[in-house]
C-alpha cells in the first residue's frame, strides 16, 4: 500500500472549508474525472468517474471525526482506496486542508490504467495536488 500526503491552505474558515468538504453533489467541480456524485444515506456516497478511457460506477463511505475535523473516506468496492481529509485552523479566516491518500498502486493502474511505478506515483500526486488547488478555488468562491 503506498500513502500520499498533500495539502492546501484556503481562505475561509473551519466552518466554510467543513461545509464544502460536505457538499457532495458538488465534487464534480473539484474532483478530476468525477462526473456525477451523490449521497445515499447513512455515510454512503455514490460517483461516476471518467477514468482511464472508460466510465466506472465507485461506492464509498464517509464518516466524520468532527471533534477533529477529519472527513475519513474508504470505497467500498473495486478499487479498494482510503484516505482522510483532515482540517486545521490557520487563523479566524484561513484553514489548512491536508488530504491523505492510500491506494495499492497496481489496483490502480489496473483500474484506471496509466503508466507504472514512479510515473504512476507522480501522476497521482500530482491529481492530488490538483484537486486540492480546485477544492480551494471552489471554497474560496462560495463566500
């Protein structure tokens, strides 16, 4: 299992950075290849993912540390990932949003294809970082 660690600071507060963390339905403005997301109840949440050349359905659960502030995900099926999204205040009107990632990286060539070993890991990496510098943009315009 390989663990990727990323993280961006937003101008909003605690409370923004949460609330858009929470907005489902929305992912598809953060989340590359998320075509559609939805929740299902009782923590589980519902994608379609363009990936790879293809389209996947992907299950995943969500559960809240919210004393912590840490949105924990894992998916449910093919392909087995997991990984937290974890909330720190930096002042009254910033928050640092460290994602964390982990993921077998041959389940996910397999997957979603793409290319093997350390170029594998940079591509993730960089969609991580990616998606991060989206999820602050999209925070940041809510205001």
């Amino acid at each position: 299992m390989s663990t990727l660690e990323e993280h961006v600071d937003v101008g909003v507060t605690i409370d923004r950075a949460w609330d858009s963390l929470h907005r489902v339905e929305d992912y598809s403005r953060f989340v590359a290849g998320v075509r559609d997301a939805h929740t299902e109840g009782g923590g589980r949440t519902h994608l379609n993912v363009e990936a790879g050349g293809g389209t996947r359905e992907v299950d995943a659960e969500l559960s809240d540390r919210t004393g912590e502030r840490v949105l924990e995900w894992r998916t449910t099926g093919s392909p087995q990932l997991r990984g937290s999204f974890s909330l720190q205040p930096i002042d009254r009107g910033h928050t640092r949003v460290q994602a964390r990632v982990e993921y077998d990286p041959d389940t996910v060539r397999a997957t979603f294809g793409g290319p093997k070993g350390f170029a594998q890991a940079t591509a993730i990496e960089r969609l991580v970082r990616s998606d991060l510098e989206q999820f602050k943009e999209y925070a940041e315009r809510r205001r």
